[in-house]
C-alpha cells in the first residue's frame, strides 16, 4: 500500500492515532493499517462494542487501511449462529462495512494446531494432567511465585502423543491441558505457563463435532491476528497483562507479520450493566423481554427504541479513547441522541393520557383542517393535514380544576391556545359519578385565533398540544426508562438486580395520535410535541395497533429527579 497519510476530515487525535502515525513515518509493518473488530459471538453486541467498531472501522478508513470482521469462536459454550447474526447486522447499522473480509477463528483450528505441535517440538509446550483446582493452586499468587507442574517436563514426543490422544477424544474433559512453557516465577502471573488447549467435547455451531479440544483466547488472537495481517491489535484494558504473552507466542513461533496489541479503556455507562455474563442473566430470568429489548444497552435494543446509528457514532467519538477507565454519564449518551433526533424526527401530535374537551360552540359535524409543518426549522420536510373538530383529546396533566399559582395550562375560565389552532377557555366540567375525577371538560373558542393570534392583541400563557377525537388514531406507548436507579458499581458483586429501577417501563394502553401515523413503518422516529422522541416499535404487532417506544425525553428528566431526591 506504500506509506499513507491521514484524511482530511480525521478526527481528534488520541494516543492509539499517534502510535499509527508514528508507523507510518518510521514505516513499520511496511505502511499498512490493518485493524479488525473481534467479538466473541456468545451473546449481542452492545453500546461498549460500539466503542470498539467506532475505533476499529474508524482508523482503518482513516488511514486508508482495512478493518476485519473476525469471529473469535473458540469456546462452544453458549456461542451460536443467532449471535453472529446479531454481530453482523449490528455493525452494519453502524455504518461500517467489511466487504468479503468476514472470518471466523474456527476457520483457522487446524493452523492453531499445527502451531502448539511446533511448540511441543521445541520444549515450549507440554501436556499437564493437574485438574483447573490445582493449576490455580500452582500458579502462586502476586506475592508468592509458582510451583511447577509436576509434568512440566515430560519429553517432548510424550507430549506430542498425549496432545495427539486429546485431540482423537480419548480423555475425558478436565482430564489433560496444553500449556505453554514459560516461567512459573514471573511477576505477571499470566506467565506463569498458561493454558493454550482443553478438552471440550461440545458440539461447535460451525465445526460441530470434529474437534474435541479447543484453543483458549490468549493463543487463538495473537495468531489470527498475523495469519490475517493484522498491524494494530487494538483491544481493551483488561489485556494490558496479556500483552507478553501475546507477543510471546508470535515471537517463539517466529511468524510474520507480527500484530502489536494497543490497549485501551472500555466504556463504562452509568445506569446499566456492560458485563455480557450480567446481560445473560437480565434476559434468562425474564427481567427484560430480550437482547432487544429496548431497555437493554445493546444496540438492537438501541435501535429498536429509536436510536439511530448517526447518533451512537457521535457519541464515541464524543467520549473518545484513553488509557484510563472512567464512568460515562448516560445523559451525553442521551444527549447525542436528542441532538440527531432533534434535526431529523419529524414534529406530529400525539396524547398519551387522554382527557376529553368538548368546544361547545363548534359546529357539529363540522371538520377543518390545520396544514402543519413536520419541521419548524426544516420546511424541505414538507408539512400534513391535521383534522381539527368540536371534540378533542388533550394531556390530563394539561387541564387542573383548582390549579396551583404556578400553573399555567388550562382551568376553569382559563384561556389557552390549541397547537396550530385556536384560543379555547375552559367554561365547565364534567366529572365521573364514582370518583369525583374530571372526565370531560367543556370549553368555547373563539373562531377569530385560527391563525394562532387573537386579533386584539391578547395573549395566552401556555399552548397545549391535543388530536381530534374522531379522526385520530389508537395506539400503545411504552415509556422507556434507565433500567437501574443508581449510576455506579453495578459490576461489583452478584447482587446488581437489587438496584433495578421498578419505573424502567410504564405501558400506556389508551393512547390517541394524529391520523398521519396511522401509514407510519417500524423503526420509524418521531417528535411527539411537548412529550419526547418516540419510534414505532419493530418487533411487536398488538392486533395492529401502533406501538410506539419512548427513545429519550426532550430533556434530561433524571437531572430536575436528582435535584428533587426522587429515588425512584
């Protein structure tokens, strides 16, 4: 590819661009970027993987490199094909794109193989019988050094045979491991001769039952990465003391090209878990509907709710890459979404809670229209026909009979102006017999506001938003919330459903929206007025009734609850 410069439309710098722009001027790995997104398919990809494709797919086309998508498939436990799917979809609603470089560490068993042979061939490997239980009691801890296994020093074509014998399925799990020779006393007890093989004998959702023994994570990278050509191995934190051993597999092998690992901090999100093992345990014992519930962190949940892509790659880039772990407030997630939807979510007019008003001096019978912009400050995306008659549906909270000072909404013998249309006052009430509530509520208009100004000059204090009863359209709407209720160590220890946020959801079943979203697709977004951002949910179809998610509020409701002391 020959040396290669950085676009003109980079973004910030940060310490992973300076090492890739160091390369470049000293030539390493000959001036290629190459970098790849690994995932490990046992479960979907959520907003902290988001970081990693960002960072991956970004500097690769940054550079004019390339970036793999490569299934790190190693360990049959709980991987399947349906999460490979999830992986594939999702990082192409990102935006990002492989073309035919889309491999699987599975495709590469046989090489691995080959590989630890050459190890065991050298004296850098050996077969060892002790069970998991006592190769952690071996290992020693940070203060004290190991012990070596008593078959550490089997000859090299015992070995040979005895990892032969695994691999033909001849012992029973647990019974045997590869493990690499290294050095038993070193201070990075990930040296301390760490497990390369075990024996599995579970069904592979790609290779099924030809092989018994499968490689471990630390082995398998190092070398798919080089056998694909990989320059930048970038990976996060938690790797930083796996990075010798990485290099000390290429290195005794003596492959080329040889990858370098480049760690960096992984996203932690307040208000949610990021743990994939925690994520599990939310969907298995039915906390949430699934991995795309749009209560979950992951971005099928995201994109279900009504995030779209364009905002989650802000938000990545927002936050940018460090080497050291911070806690990410949810609400500059929240707020990137806000400020996409904001210039793309087309305004239309919905009720959740709908209260009945009856304009006594309308005509019967009689329809107008009011032609209503879908954006006040974007007129190219044109404008509809909003139906107006004598009865209509407004907010509950938006009428009090015996409203406090600071309440400015509709009361009695208050006058309010009606979004796009007219001044109503409120001149009587009708209330149910049973509770005392307020079901109906009785007002006049005045026919000379329809322009939304009264031709004296008088002003109102507040504009309401409302529908026509007649004409509008019934629908769902699922309040969305944060799924925890406190910001922080919701990683630390197994009792992190304790702080679930009982509010996360609230179902509201008798909603009324304006005729126009009747053709609304799923996936869709909208600007409820004065109520939020909202999608039309893609998975459920309720009897053909629209089903709309909350994507975010228009402001960050959990800023005034904080001020407020609400717990939640």
């Amino acid at each position: 590819m020959g040396n290669m410069a950085r676009n003109d439309a980079s973004p910030p710098s940060d310490f992973i661009r300076v090492i890739v722009d160091e390369d470049l001027r000293t030539h390493r790995h000959q001036g290629r970027v190459a970098t790849r997104f690994p995932p490990e398919p046992n479960g979907y990809p959520h907003i902290g993987h988001a970081k990693s494709i960002c960072l991956n797919f970004g500097i690769a086309a940054q550079y004019g490199g390339t970036c793999n998508l490569r299934m790190d498939d190693t360990d049959p436990s709980g991987e399947s094909m349906e999460y490979v799917e999830s992986i594939i979809r999702d990082v192409k609603w990102l935006g990002f794109d492989w073309q035919d470089r889309l491999y699987y560490a599975s495709d590469y068993y046989e090489k691995l193989y080959q590989y630890a042979m050459r190890l065991i061939r050298v004296g850098k490997a050996y077969v060892c019988d002790l069970s998991a239980d006592e190769i952690r009691e071996y290992r020693g801890t940070l203060t004290e050094p190991g012990r070596e296994s008593p078959y550490r020093n089997r000859s090299s074509e015992e070995n040979l045979a005895l990892f032969e014998r695994m691999r033909a399925g001849e012992f029973e799990d647990g019974a045997r491991v590869l493990r690499a020779k290294i050095d038993m006393t070193s201070p990075n007890i990930t040296m301390r001769d760490p497990v390369m093989y075990r024996i599995k004998k579970e069904n592979h959702y790609r290779t099924g039952e030809k092989w018994c023994i499968y490689p471990m994570y630390d082995f398998a990278h190092c070398l798919s990465d080089s056998i694909e050509g990989i320059t930048h191995s970038i990976c996060t934190l938690e790797f930083e003391n796996n990075r010798p051993l990485y290099d000390w597999f290429l290195k005794e092998l003596n492959v080329e090209p040889r990858p370098q690992q480049i760690e960096f901090a992984r996203l932690n999100l307040s208000f949610t878990v990021l743990s994939k093992r925690k994520l599990i345990e939310l969907v298995e014992k039915g906390v949430v509907s699934g991995w795309d519930d749009p209560q979950m962190p992951t971005l099928s949940g995201m994109r279900r709710r009504g995030y779209s892509p364009e905002a989650i790659r802000n938000f990545c880039e927002r936050i940018g890459v460090s080497k050291n772990d911070s806690l990410i407030d949810m609400a500059l997630l929240e707020n990137c979404v806000r400020e996409d939807l904001n210039e793309r979510a087309q305004r239309v007019l919905a009720v959740l809670r709908p209260l009945r008003v009856v304009i006594d001096n309308y005509p019967e019978g009689e329809v107008e229209e009011f032609d209503c912009p879908y954006h006040p400050k974007n007129p190219e995306m044109g404008s509809r026909k909003v139906p107006f008659s004598r009865v209509l549906y407004i907010e509950q909270e938006d009428f009090l009979e015996n409203p406090p000072k600071k309440f400015f909404r509709l009361a009695m013998g208050r006058e309010v102006r009606l979004r796009y249309g007219y001044f109503i006052r409120c001149v009587g009430v009708v209330k149910n017999a049973n509770r005392g509530e307020v079901s109906e509520v009785h007002c006049t208009y005045d026919p000379e506001t329809r322009s939304g100004f009264a031709p004296d000059g008088r002003k109102v204090d507040a504009t309401i938003h409302w529908v026509s009863a007649a004409h509008s359209v019934p629908a769902e709407v699922r309040l969305y919330d944060r799924l925890f209720r406190i910001a922080d160590s919701l990683g630390e220890g197994p009792d992190f459903m304790e702080y679930l946020n009982k509010k996360s959801l609230e179902t509201l079943g008798s909603c009324r929206v304006e005729p126009s979203l009747s053709h609304a697709a799923p996936g869709d977004r909208f600007q409820f007025e004065r109520l939020g951002y909202f999608c039309v949910d893609s998975a459920d179809d309720k009897d053909k009734v629209l089903i709309f998610n909350r994507t975010v509020t228009l402001r960050d409701a959990w800023a005034r609850i904080a001020e407020k002391g609400d717990d939640r």
